[in-house]
C-alpha cells in the first residue's frame, strides 16, 4: 500500500487499529469532517491534530507525518539540475541539447513524477528550438542576410529560458519553457 502522504497514512492507521471515521473522531475529539478531508488530502491539519490523531491510534507522530529525506532532496536536485543544464552540450555536440535530455527522461521518467514532467518539457522547448533555428536558416534563401539576426536571437532566447529554468527548478521544482511543441505529451 502507498503511504506517502499524510492522508493515505491516517487512513491505513486507521484501519490497521479497526476505527472508523466516528470512532477516531470520538478518540481523538477531532471533528469527523476533518478526519474525513484530511484522508482526502484536501487539507493540511496542525500539528496539535495530528498528535491528538496519533495519541488516539496509539502511534507515533512519526508513523502519520512524511518526513522528506534531506538525502533524497539533494539527488533530486541533481537530477534536475542535469535535465536542465545538459541541453547546454548542444554548443559543443550537434543535436545533443535534445539527444541528452532525451536520455535522461528515459532513463529517469519512472523513477519521479517530476522528472518525467520536467523532462517532457526539456526535450519539447529543444527540438522545438532546434526546428525553429533550421527554419531561420532555411529563410537565408529568402531574405538573405536577415536570417542571422532571426537565428541568434533564438539562440539568446533559448539561453536565457534553459538558465531561467536551472535556477527555478532548483529552488522551486518548477518549469516552464514557453513556444514548446508538444512532440512529447
């Protein structure tokens, strides 16, 4: 059984002790209803409640809250700050700004939730970049001269998007990379 949160782990404590909802509520004096949202995750309680729930079933503090471990924190950061930096390699090595990246989310999409999002985005905001500097340079038949401007600012703006989404990744496990294809949904 998945006990990663709070509520789902009320819910197994509870059961593993034989309560219902009233009954736990009668135990703990905490209202029904917000035993009731908290199993549905749709509230974070107080920590005097959780302790009258786990006063209640007779268990630790410890066995309800979900204590992130700091370890797991700083690999996660790393992982997040290879998806977001390796896109740089592609300066160096042609293509590799979607093939690494690319990798990696294969690698890694089954192991997070996060990385798997994160890694969609990455890949979809680089082949798009990719397409979008072919195209400039394509319309070097069309409007010679024009196209160099054309390609470098995609290249400025894809610098300024991949470092913007380094920092806020890291600080805020959060992305967003703007004019993406969704070539990966």
């Amino acid at each position: 059984m998945d006990t990663k949160t709070l509520g789902k782990r009320l819910k197994y404590q509870r059961s593993l002790k034989g309560y219902t909802q009233e009954k736990l509520s009668e135990a703990s004096t905490v209202g029904i209803r917000t035993i009731q949202r908290i199993e549905k995750e749709e509230v974070m309680p107080h920590m005097q409640t959780v302790q009258l729930l786990a006063d209640s079933l007779q268990i630790s503090i410890e066995d309800l809250i979900v204590v992130d471990n700091p370890n797991e924190e700083v690999i996660q950061k790393k992982w997040m700050l290879l998806f977001h930096a390796t896109p740089f390699l592609g300066f160096i090595i042609p293509f590799s700004n979607i093939f690494f990246p690319l990798f990696l989310w294969i690698y890694k999409a089954n192991d997070n939730p996060l990385y798997n999002q994160h890694g969609k985005a990455i890949v979809n905001f680089h082949c798009s970049l990719t397409l979008y500097i072919i195209i400039s340079l394509l319309l070097f038949f069309l409007i010679p001269g024009y196209n160099y401007f054309l390609t470098g600012v995609i290249v400025l703006f894809a610098l300024v998007i991949t470092i913007r989404n380094i920092i806020s990744s890291l600080s805020t496990n959060f992305c967003s990379y703007p004019l993406s294809i969704p070539f990966l949904k």
